[in-house]
C-alpha cells in the first residue's frame, strides 16, 4: 500500500473548506438569541425554531413554501408574534385545506387558553403550516400560529410576555389600559 501525501492543493482546499464552515457558522444567527432564548437583534431565523413569544417583522404577502422569517427583538417596532406552536395528530397527510382548518381552529384555541384574547380583541390570526413534503419526509406536523396587527402598524413588547404597549399604553393581554 502507498501512502500519498497531500498536494498543497488539496490542503489548501481542505482550508477553504474548513474556513468556510467556521464562516458559515458565525453567520448562522446564534446571535440572534441570548442564553434564556429571547431575540436579542435583528436578523433571519429558521421557521422551524420560532417560538411563542417571537416577535416578527415578516412580509405582508409571505405565501409559498417558506424557511426564514425576520425576527426582532420584542422591544422594538415589530407586525407580528408567535403565540403558539401547535403539533397536528400522526396520520397521513390530510391536505392543505384540512391542515390549514386544523390550524385555523387550533391557534384560535391556543389564543384564548393561553391569552385570554379572541378575534373580537382586533387581533388577526395567521399560521406557518408543514407542506406536503416537510409533513412526508421529515415528520413536520407542527404549525406555527402568529398574531398579526393590520389595524395598529406595528406594536412594542410582548402578548406573550405580558409587556405589550399600544398607541403609547400598556396592556395586559385581553384589555387595554
């Protein structure tokens, strides 16, 4: 058996290659969060890693198959927040319709048990659901519920954590002050 010594080309590739993960992972938003998991800065955040409490600045027409988000801290100026996230029973795939049903009245629960909040709040309600293949080929049965707030622009704080300031007020969740 002969033993090959690496050309200065191969061990300069094997450098960019580790440099570039080295690169990749300082780039991969780990300083998005602090150590207790709250949004500490500004940045992209893998749908799959939302949790309640996660305020959002996503785009207005968001639709299709979707992997990031801009996330914000819940301090600053933001459109949106994850309330809850909700785990469809097993079973085959139902389709987008059942799903998105499922997810409709599933988040609309979790608003009002975890909240105490309904639509009659002005609070509008939107979800990130599995598709056909996430659902299929990697067990994604989890649907992001997200509160929207078409009516007030944006909003400070939290409905999660029980610091939301509207119009300059601070509230509780279910009434404002």
């Amino acid at each position: 058996m002969t033993r090959r010594h690496p050309s200065w080309r191969t061990a300069l590739a094997a450098c960019v290659v580790v440099l570039g993960v080295v690169s990749l992972s300082a780039c991969s938003g780990g300083d998005v969060r602090d150590s207790s998991g709250k949004i500490v800065s500004p940045g992209s955040w893998s749908v799959f890693d939302l949790r309640p409490g996660d305020c959002l600045n996503s785009a207005d027409d968001l639709s299709g198959d979707v992997s990031e988000v801009a996330v914000v801290p819940c301090m600053e100026p933001h459109t949106q927040e994850v309330f809850a996230t909700v785990k469809h029973p097993e079973g085959p795939y139902p389709g987008a319709e059942a799903v998105s049903l499922w997810a409709d009245a599933s988040c609309l629960t979790q608003l009002e048990a975890e909240l105490g909040l309904t639509l009659a709040d002005g609070i509008f309600i939107s979800y990130l659901l599995p598709s056909f293949d996430g659902w299929n080929k990697n067990d994604d049965r989890t649907a992001v519920c997200v509160m929207v707030f078409p009516d007030r622009g944006s909003v400070i704080g939290s409905y999660v954590d029980g610091t939301i300031t509207v119009d300059g007020s601070a509230t509780t969740s279910g009434s404002t002050t």
